[in-house]
C-alpha cells in the first residue's frame, strides 16, 4: 500500500526578483510581498540561473534587463522559457522599449518606473490571488 504524505503541497506563490541595483530591487521586492507572494531575491541572471537550478518552486521570474555578468535578464527569461516552461515571465528596463516579437511567449514587460498597483495586479494576473 503507497504512503500518503502528511507534507503541504510546495507552494507555487513564489516571485524570483532579479535586479542589480539595491534600491529598486527592494522596492520589487515590496511589490511582490504586497501582492501576498514570496520574494526571493537574486542580483543578477547568473545568481537567478543557479536559484533555478536548485529550486522547484518559482511561479514567476521578475527581471530587469540590463544587468552585469555573463546574461542580461533577456537572455536569462528566454532560457527560462526553454526550461522552464511553467513560469510566467516579467521583464522591466528604464532604458529599453522591447516589442512582443523580442519577448519569450507569455512574457510581459514593463517599463520603469515601475507603477506598484500595476505590477501587483499583472502578477496576480498571471500567477493567481495570494
């Protein structure tokens, strides 16, 4: 006879922010706990591959685009895309205008600054209610 597990299932509420700069990536972060999600946090695509890579539990990828080290957070949603199907993508920049046609499918991008009621409502949108 299989087991049955007492174990909660593993919450798919979690929103990995990826931004280099301490300030904004703060305030992401603020907009993803105000949303009723997790935050987890990473500086830049190097660090948020290897989060990835050890985690199953990530429901949406937060990233800014122009970031140091070997991917920009371009790179890093298409990546993320290929592999990780499931995730829902939302790419942000100050500087850069992307159309849909440079964005993995599914994604959406924002431009900053961010507007936090916005984004709050985008990610619920796409990920579900806290």
């Amino acid at each position: 006879m299989p087991s049955i597990s007492t174990h909660p299932p593993v919450s798919l509420l979690n929103v990995l922010v990826v931004e280099d700069e301490m300030v904004l990536r703060m305030r992401a972060l603020d907009m993803v706990e105000d949303a009723g999600y997790t935050s987890i946090e990473s500086v830049d695509a190097d660090e948020a591959f290897a989060i990835l890579e050890s985690r199953s539990d990530i429901a949406l990828l937060f990233t800014d685009i122009q970031m140091p080290g070997s991917m920009d957070g371009l790179q890093l949603a298409h990546i993320v895309h290929e592999r990780w199907p499931l995730i829902k993508i939302m790419l942000v920049s100050g500087q850069l205008k992307l159309s849909r046609a440079h964005l993995p499918p599914d994604s959406r991008f924002f431009g900053k600054p961010l507007v936090s009621g916005q984004i709050i409502a985008e990610m619920q949108d796409m990920i579900g209610l806290a």
